[in-house]
C-alpha cells in the first residue's frame, strides 16, 4: 500500500505537518510505503480552465509546472491523506490550487483515474469552535464524492500557536492510529 501525505500549510513543522507525520509514522508502521508532499515548497499555478486543449483528451493538465509529476504520484497512491490548516473557514491556498488542478483528472474517460482510492483530511485550527471547519471538510467531502474516492476520516483538531499540536495527546494518538488503521 502507498500512502501519499499532502501538506498545504505554508509551515514547515507547523500542525498540519506534525499530524500528517504522525499518520505516515502509523501507516509505515504497518508496512505503507509512505511520501509527503510539502506544497509550499512547489510552483503549482491555479488552474487556468485550459482544459479544452488537453485534459479533457489526455488526462493531464496543460500548465507545466510542479504539479505536473504530482499526477502520478496522486495515481500511484492508494491512500491520499491532505492537511491544510484551516484558512477563512477553508483550505489553505496551496491546497486549494492543488485540489484545483485535479480536474484533469475528473473527466469521465479519466476518473477512474482515482476510483475507489481512500482519502484522510487532517486539519488544524484556532478557533475552538469546531464548526468552523464545516465548509472544508464539505468541500473535501464532496470533492471524494465525485472522484468516487473514500473520505475514510477527518482529524480535526483545535491547535493555536505553531507546534501546540505536540501537547495535544490526544490528537496525536488519534493521527497516529488513523495510520495504523489503514492496515
């Protein structure tokens, strides 16, 4: 099993990353091949709605960037677990150019591209009031849906200042054994 971890917080060894680490350590620990993905760290351009000279026909988006070797990856994947902060009551921006850019993929000749693949939502935030992350984990919900992907959990995790989550046992036990779980 391949499990492919996305981070869209533009901190390195924020929340987001310390969750998604503890997923991947609980996935390897159960035999995954595991990868992450600092977004930050990438050129992904916004979709530029090109998609009617190319990926409607091949599959793969026109705009050559960093995000062009990320389509196989995301194919190779068998579980896709995305972290993001939450931002303005959704995603990150690196995130949601990435997420964008999946409509390449999201054509009927080409969605099967991603069909029965598992994915995980891993998000921290301020607020304390968890229903602040009710319109990204939709988005994400009904992103799945409609790739006919697996939404199997969210974490979502009330986090603060850059690196709380470590004091937060709980929540790491929890990313941990979502990891585990994807025995």
């Amino acid at each position: 099993m391949k499990v492919l971890g996305v981070i869209g917080s533009p901190r390195r060894d924020g929340n987001t990353s310390i969750l998604i680490d503890e997923v991947l350590r609980g996935a390897k620990d159960v035999g995954a091949i595991v990868q992450k993905i600092f977004l930050n760290d990438l050129d992904i351009k916004p979709c530029q709605s090109t998609c009617s000279a190319n990926c409607k026909k091949t599959g793969n988006c026109t705009i050559d960037d960093d995000m062009s070797p990320l389509y196989d990856e995301l194919y190779d994947s068998n579980v896709i677990i995305l972290g993001t902060p939450v931002y303005w009551y959704g995603p990150s921006a690196q995130l949601k150019a990435f997420i964008d850019r999946w409509f390449a993929f999201s054509h009927p000749e080409f969605i099967n591209r991603m069909t029965g693949k598992k994915m995980i939502l891993v998000a921290p935030f301020e607020e304390t009031d968890i229903s602040a992350s009710d319109a990204l984990v939709e988005m994400i919900s009904r992103s799945a849906k409609y790739l006919k992907m697996e939404l199997l959990r969210t974490l979502l995790v009330t986090a603060g200042e850059k690196g709380a989550v470590r004091n937060n046992k709980k929540a790491m036990t929890q990313a941990y054994r979502m990891g585990l779980d994807l025995k």
